[in-house]
C-alpha cells in the first residue's frame, strides 16, 4: 500500500495490455498511417502541378497548413497517444503551447507585420516615403 | 482496492492524495521538455514566414530549387524527393509506434524488431537530408554572377524550367540590357548557397533553410542515438526486469516529435 493511498500506483504499467486489444490497437495505428500517407500524396501532387492549375497562392496557404494541421492532430492524437491520457493532461499540454502561438502569429502579422510593410524604411514600398521626407539636422 | 477506498481518495481531493494526471513523471516531463522545443520550432518557422512575406519578390520558388532525385539526373522532378523523405519519417514513425504497442504487451522480440526499423528509418533520413544539403550547396550548372557583393540571378524560363542566359534579375526585378553587360563583364561566376551568398535568390532562404532543416536534422540524428540506446538497454533485458516498457513509449513520444515538426517544416519550405 503506497503512503498516497494511490488506487494507481504504477503508472507505468496503466497503459499495458493484451493481445485482443493490442489488434485493435494496431488496426486504428494502420488506419491512421494511409490517412498521413494519402494526405502527404494530396499535398505533393497539389504542389507539383499548382503552376499548371493555375490555383492562387492564398487558396495554397489554407490547403496546405490546413492539411498540416490536420496531420498534426493525428500524430499528437493517435502516435503520441495524447487520445488516451487524462483530460487535464490534454489540456495542459495544448492549452499554452496554442496561446503562446496565437499570441506569436497575432504579434507577427499585426504587429510586427505591419510596421514593416508601412513604417520601415529599408522596404522598397516605402522609399518614396523616405526621398520626400524632410532630412534630420 | 474495495469501493470505501476509492470513496475515501474523492473525498481527499487534492492533498496529495490523488493524481490528477495519472502519468509517471517520466513521461509528462518528456510531453513539457517537448512543448517548449516545439515552441523553439514556433519561433524558427514564424520568423522564416515573416522574412519570406517581407522580402517575397526576392524569395526563391522551392520548386525552381529542390528538384533532384538520385539516379535520375538532369530532370525536373521537384517536391518528390523531399516527398519520398516525408514517407520515410512518416514510416519510420508509424514503425516507432508499434515497438511502443508491443511494449504494452510485453513483447521483447517484437519491440526489437519495430525498434531496429525505426532506426534504419531515422538513418536514412539524415542521409537523405545530407545529399539535399550537398545539392543546394554545390548548386546549378548555371550558377548566378556575383557583382560588387550583389546576387544578379539569371531568368528561368518556368516553361522548360531552363536558364534565359541573356536575362538577368536583381531584386525580383529584370536588369536593362546595358547593366547586363556590365554584370556578365565584371562579375564573377557564383554556385549553390552559403550563408553569405545564394544564387538562388535571397540569402535569408539559404540562412533559414541551413539553420532551420540543420536543428531538425540534429533532432533526428539524437533522437537515432537514444533509440539506439535504448534499443541496446531493451537487448540486454533491463526493461524486462524494470516489468514495464515506458522507456520505449518515452523515447517513441520524442521521435513522434520530430516527424511532427518535419511535417511543419515540408510545408512551410517546400510547399508554400
């Protein structure tokens, strides 16, 4: 008896199992496998033949990182096995790592972003805002 | 354990009576180590966005750069070689994740055999990754001239993918035929990319690409080395004794990893 008064002592073992389970196991690993592969083709042959298809490179940027990140899901969902830990665990682990990155994409694109297709004078739009500007004493 | 036990741990709460989280420490300081490396890769890949939004009219086409594949020379066959590498990480990871699964089984000979494939997978990547590097080094027959520390590019016709040798490109923007002659008279033959110069257009790509594919790199060359490790430690036996596992699950969560930020990585400089 552990001094916790733990009902799961052995974390370690908790995610053990047998055989009738482990085929269930690896039919859904499999399934998710040719959902990663056929994904990855899609994404391939889109890129190869966008120039030909003439497809716009806004429509190219939602495709692919929405593709990348459906991926994504699967991979930290099923391979990294976060599906099956407890419901804190998801949400500690997600939780901060998708603010700080709104908060960075946020930052980059308003921010940063935009000070520098507007303000910053080494841009080639801006030179002409340089040339007329009064010069410093 | 009876049902008064349980009743007795919900009412405890959190007095150190219960775990909220039901994990070992191993593996939640695994999933913290591999939030902030992610967080590492966030910051690389934002940045490499914003310089490729800031300087877009210089920023070179991936498909005009990556289009070798080995034994097939001189075709233009872009975004497949880089292709067959995201197959092998995705196998490689999949092939991780049953060594994982067997584990949960108890399965030494099983884990060994999924694990040794794992690492011939991770090997092969960083060879492919190698020969990537070395091509994108040694560059293209055509080159560009190097004028007065300035990358004057030559025109590529997007038709036949071949090299307009009479135009040149400063900038993102044609040179007038009197600049021209001057460049090609002065200027000096330059081939491939460094972190000084890249004759594929602006050097913040060659800068990002080294820097950026030369972390992952290395993340997949240490993640083979403790697969390794613990491959030999599964070998001699000393999981069985410890009657768990979860030395290979840990191991597993930080080769899923690294597949995960390769997938951000081949859409951010090859697709997009």
């Amino acid at each position: 008896m552990s001094e916790f008064n733990d009902p799961f002592p052995n974390y370690e073992v908790l995610a053990q199992h047998d055989e009738a389970h482990g085929k269930i196991a690896r039919k859904k690993l499999w399934k998710v496998f040719w959902l990663l592969l056929i994904i990855t083709l899609v994404e391939v042959m889109v890129g190869i033949m966008a120039p030909q298809w003439g497809l716009s490179h806004l429509f190219l940027k939602f495709f692919f990182i929405g593709f990348t990140i459906v991926k994504a899901f699967y991979i930290v969902y099923t391979f990294m096995h976060l599906g099956e830990e407890e419901r804190w665990t998801k949400w500690i682990i997600i939780a901060p790592f998708t603010g700080f990155i709104l908060y960075l994409i946020f930052m980059m694109t308003i921010g940063e972003g935009n000070y520098a297709k507007t303000r910053r004078i080494d841009n080639p739009i801006n030179t002409e805002n340089v040339q007329s500007a009064p010069e410093h004493k | 354990m009876s049902g008064a036990a349980s009743v007795d741990v919900k009412q405890a709460g959190w007095d150190g009576a219960k775990s909220p989280l039901r994990a070992s420490h191993g593996k939640l300081f695994m999933w913290f180590f591999l939030i902030s490396d992610a967080l590492t890769f966030s910051g690389f890949l934002s940045a490499y966005g914003f310089f490729r939004h800031r300087y877009a009219g210089e920023w070179p086409i991936p498909s005009t750069v990556f289009h070798h594949f080995p034994f097939l020379e001189g075709h233009h066959l872009p975004l497949l070689y880089v292709g067959l590498m995201t197959f092998i990480l995705i196998m490689s990871s999949v092939t991780m994740v049953l060594a994982v699964e067997a584990g949960h089984r108890k399965n030494k000979r099983q884990v060994l055999v999924w694990m040794f494939a794992t690492i011939i997978g991770g090997l092969m990547f960083v060879g492919s990754q190698a020969w990537e590097w070395s091509n994108f080094i040694k560059g293209s027959d055509q080159g560009a001239i190097l004028y007065q520390n300035q990358m004057y590019l030559y025109k590529i016709n997007h038709e036949t993918h071949k090299p307009e040798l009479n135009v040149l490109i400063y900038k993102g923007q044609e040179v007038s035929a009197a600049k021209t002659a001057i460049v090609k008279r002065d200027g000096q033959e330059f081939h491939g990319a460094n972190l000084q110069h890249n004759e594929y257009g602006h050097t913040g790509f060659a800068d990002f690409f080294f820097f950026i594919t030369g972390f992952h790199g290395f993340h997949v060359f240490s993640g083979v080395c403790i697969n390794i490790t613990i491959f030999i430690m599964v070998l001699n036996g000393v999981m069985e004794k410890r009657g768990h596992y979860e030395m290979v699950e840990k191991v597993g969560l930080y080769w899923h990893f690294v597949d995960l930020v390769w997938v951000f990585v081949f859409t951010f400089f090859y697709l997009l």
